[in-house]
C-alpha cells in the first residue's frame, strides 16, 4: 500500500472495495464489470453510471480512462470522486441529475493496475511509469501504454524503440495486455455499426492541461481531422480549461507523441478524445507525488469540466454553432 502519509490514496484493494461499496449504496444508477486482466492478471474494471444502469440505453456514451502510467496515482483518485459524486448527489445535484438520466457514463479507474501497484510496493515510491510485461529478448520490463495505441504507432519520433526508455513503444501496434483490454471494450461499444461512445478523458498527471488531438503532427488538420473537428475540439477543451484553471492547447503544442490513446480515439473510432492532465502545474514541487491532503481539492475542481464534456458531448459541433 502507500506510506502511512499518504494513506488518504487507495491502491488497487482499496479501489476495489471503494467502488464495490459505491456500487452496493447505490445499485440503480452504479454498476461494475470486470472487463479483462492485466498482465499480471489484475481486474482492469469499468464502472457504467446512468439511470437503468442495467439497460443499454440510446443515450450519447462517454468514457473516462485514469492511470495508463503507474505513478500518477492521482488520477485513481479523480476516477473514485466521479463514481461518489455522481453516486451521492443523482436526485439533489441538478446537473449530475440530468447527466445521469441523459448520458452512459464509463469509468476505467485503473488501466495500468501491475504498474501502480509495483511503484507503492517498495515503501517509498519508485517513480515507475510503464506496465509491468516483459520485453521479449530484453532485460528491461514495461511498456508505456501511452505510446502503445495501434494508430500511427512509431510513426513521428514521439516515442523510443528501446526498450530502456520510459516512452517504450512497445514490440508491436498494441501489444501491451492492458491496451488490449481497453481497445476491446471501445470497440465493443460499436452497436449496429455505429460506436456509442463520443467524448472521452484519459486522466494523467502533472502540469494542469486540457489536451487535444492529434499528437503525432504538429498540423491543427490532418487526414480524418477537418477544420470544424479542430475547432469543436479548441472550443469545448476551452471551456473546460476555464472551468478548472488548466491550459488548454493541442497536445503536439507540448510535444509529439506517437502510439498515445486521444490519437487511437480520434483518429479510428471519432471520438472526441482530450488528456487532462491533473495538479500540480507544470512548475509544480510535488511532482508525481502531490501529498493525500490535496487530493479531495484538486479532483472536485475537475467537476465542472467534467459535467461541460458530458453536456456537449451529443454534438461536440454545437460548441462551434455548427449542430448536425
Ligand atoms: O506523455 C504522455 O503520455 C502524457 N504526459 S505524461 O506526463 N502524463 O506522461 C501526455 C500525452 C498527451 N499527448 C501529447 N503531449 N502529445
Ligand atoms: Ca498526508
Ligand atoms: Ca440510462
Ligand atoms: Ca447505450
Ligand atoms: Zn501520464
């Protein structure tokens, strides 16, 4: 588990046992699938939120994906609020009410369990970033599933064939266990044809940034990327960028990467896919390591961005006065 100081944050038991309580307090609008296995055969599990939890409604679905590199541990804890939150407040919270009855939300909380779980292990944090799968014919252990995503893998220089590097892309376009479970639930998530899910975050930490598409060029457009796409990007991850006081810009404005999962979600299934990335800001002393006493702050000031993605995401170009 973590050091006693940092107790308020919750390994993968603990997570666990959170949402399995989450759950049982609230069994109408909260439920939880296992959805695969990690390497080490950890549950990687998605929690749906929505009115009729156990129907498959018409309703626009939306996903969030948390802890794809291990020691940004945070970002469990920004998955956790979202499922008590919305869990406590459905009926009183006028927002969190409609959402509930109007969307299907997906939660994965933990995509990379084998790796948070390896950087807590020691007693003091090891720094530990990548999954926890052998290189075949390497010494070295781990992927990073950020550059992992079976779309222009390896294509750009945003991303390192040794396997050393802390951005490994990996032997193959999606050989990491763990970006196979979650590409295999999006892609489940195709009904008649058509994929349910239209907005999407994946939680990372740190520098307090709203991030967009694509990655790999430093184009605003590219093939499968038009102008108004671009622009109901900019314009919704603005204003979520107003709401939590993070920078918002294209994610190649930071530096290109290859292989990460917003260009996979874009660039195969349409999904209007951002990263946030969590406290502290880019100058930020904590690091990867923000003390538990930060936590309940810095993942209710993502509350309004998050409520902003799930009311836009019916029709992302409503954002640019463009609805279709
Ligand atoms: O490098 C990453 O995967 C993300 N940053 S982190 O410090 N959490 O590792 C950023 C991914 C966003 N994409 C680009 N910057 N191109
Ligand atoms: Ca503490
Ligand atoms: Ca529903
Ligand atoms: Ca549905
Ligand atoms: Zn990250």
């Amino acid at each position: 588990g973590f050091p006693p100081a940092d107790s308020g944050y919750h390994d993968h038991a603990e997570m666990t046992a959170a949402i399995d309580r989450y759950v049982r307090e609230h069994p109408t609008i909260l439920s939880r699938q296992v959805i695969g296995t990690s390497h080490e055969g950890r549950d990687i599990v998605a929690v749906k939120i929505s009115d009729n939890v156990r129907a498959d409604e018409d309703e626009p679905e939306v996903l969030f994906t948390h802890h794809q590199h291990a020691r940004e541990h945070l970002t469990v804890e920004m998955a956790l609020y979202v499922i008590r939150e919305f869990g406590e407040r459905y009926g009183s919270d006028a927002r969190i009410t409609r959402m509930v009855d109007q969307r299907e939300l997906w939660i994965i909380p933990d995509a990379n369990p084998d790796g948070g779980e390896y950087d807590i292990a020691g007693g003091t944090y090891r720094s530990w970033r990548k999954n926890r799968q052998p290189t075949p014919g390497s010494r070295y252990v781990g992927t990073d599933l950020n550059r992992n995503w079976p779309y222009q893998w390896g294509c750009c220089g945003g991303s390192s064939s040794n396997p050393s590097s802390l951005t490994y892309r990996g032997p193959s376009p999606g050989s990491a266990t763990e970006v196979g479970v979650v590409a295999d639930f999006v892609e489940s998530r195709v009904v008649g044809g058509e994929q349910q899910i239209r907005a999407h975050i994946d939680f990372h930490t740190y520098s307090e940034l709203v991030l967009w598409p694509y990655g790999y060029t430093h184009s605003d457009t590219a093939p499968g990327l038009t102008r108004d796409d671009r622009d109901a990007f900019a314009t919704v991850g603005r204003a979520m960028a107003a709401s939590n006081g993070y920078t918002p810009q294209q994610s190649s404005d930071l530096y290109v990467t290859d292989g990460s999962i917003n260009d996979w979600m874009w660039g195969v299934h349409r999904i209007f896919s951002y990263t946030f990335e969590m406290y502290p800001g880019p100058n930020g002393r904590d690091g990867f390591y923000p003390p538990d006493e930060v936590i309940e702050r810095e993942t209710a000031r993502n509350e309004g961005a998050v409520l902003l993605l799930l009311e836009n995401a019916d029709c992302m170009y409503r954002s640019i006065g463009k609805e279709r």
